[in-house]
C-alpha cells in the first residue's frame, strides 16, 4: 500500500486532496494554495469519508484526488471500452471471485448499459453457466481490479435463467428479473 498526502485547499476550506508525494506540485492551482494537513502511511488506520481504493484510483490516474466540498476529480479519459469491461471478474461482498462479466446489454435509444450478462463456473467453458444481472448492482473496485456486487454465490446460482433468443421482448421476464435482484425496472425511453 501507498502513503497517501492530505492538503487542504486554501481557496475552498472543505476541499482537500490526496496525493503520494508530500509537495503540492501535482494539485490543481486554481484551487490552491495546498497546504499540508496529515499523511496516511500503508499500516495506519484510514479514517476518510472516502474510499481508500478510490482515492488509490485517482491518485494513479491523475497524480491526486480531490474530495470533500464540491470536488469533481478530473479524469483525461471518463469513458471505457465495452472489450475492457468483457471479461472482468466480479467479486462477491467478502472479495470472493464469483464470475466474469462476459457481455453487456446496452438500450439501443439512450446508449445507457442497462444489464451485464456474467459467467461463472465451468472449466474452459464447458459446464459455464450465464445469468443476467442490472448494472447498478456492480461498482469498480480499483484494489480487486475487477466488479464488487452485493450478490452472493448462491443467489447468482439461483437467479432466474432467460432463454437468449426471447430474453429482451418479454416484459414479465424482464420484470422477474428486476424483482429477483430487488432493484428498480428500467423502462428506457
């Protein structure tokens, strides 16, 4: 693990950021003057609102991470590509690999991806088994490097299985399967 520097910005009080390096030199201007208020080497309890993996996340990507007031952390490249998403693990609560995202399922209208179609089981392939779950019950966790999902085995295991061919042109199917995950349909447009 990283020691992570936290500044806090002369030109917004509630704003503060996280970088690796002790100086200010990596943190936006405008919103300086930085001043250094605490470090947080790899043994010491984290005690920030924010994640330590998300911080880790943004440190690596930008140099720095801003939280705390209205801080949007810039990103040079907010999008990802559907092939960097197929294929990535997926872990339980406890951090324990369940499958592997092998599809996505995106509304044609709005462009948003409504489902993921995740993997898991087999050798190879064979014996593999495939359910679809909604998207918002996976987050990116930079420190597994893969999806965390409040989803246990057994419930993956249990979820209700759609036949591919008719899968999207049936309401109550879809609806099924919105109630099996306890979250909300979405309608699209």
């Amino acid at each position: 693990m990283q020691t992570y520097y936290d500044f806090k910005s002369g030109n917004a009080p509630e704003l503060h950021a996280f970088t690796d390096t002790p100086t200010a030199d990596k943190l936006p201007a405008e919103n300086g003057p930085w001043t250094l208020v605490g470090q947080v080497a790899s043994g010491d309890k984290w005690t920030f609102s924010v994640n330590r993996g998300v911080v880790a996340a943004g440190v690596l990507e930008n140099g720095f991470f801003l939280w705390g007031g209205s801080a949007e952390t810039p990103s040079p490249n907010p999008l990802i590509d559907s092939d960097r998403v197929e294929g990535t693990e997926v872990y339980d609560p406890a951090g324990k690999h369940i499958g592997t995202i092998k599809r996505l399922v995106i509304e044609k209208v709005s462009g948003r991806v409504v489902y993921a179609v995740m993997s898991f089981g087999g050798f190879l392939g064979i014996g593999e088994h495939t359910h679809t779950i909604p998207w918002e019950k996976l987050t990116y966790d930079t420190l597994l490097g893969g999806y965390r999902t409040d989803i246990s085995e057994q419930e993956l295991r249990g979820a209700p299985v759609h036949d591919e061919a008719k899968r999207w042109r049936d309401r109550e199917r879809e609806q099924e399967l919105h109630d099996y995950w306890r979250v909300p349909r979405y309608w699209g447009i």
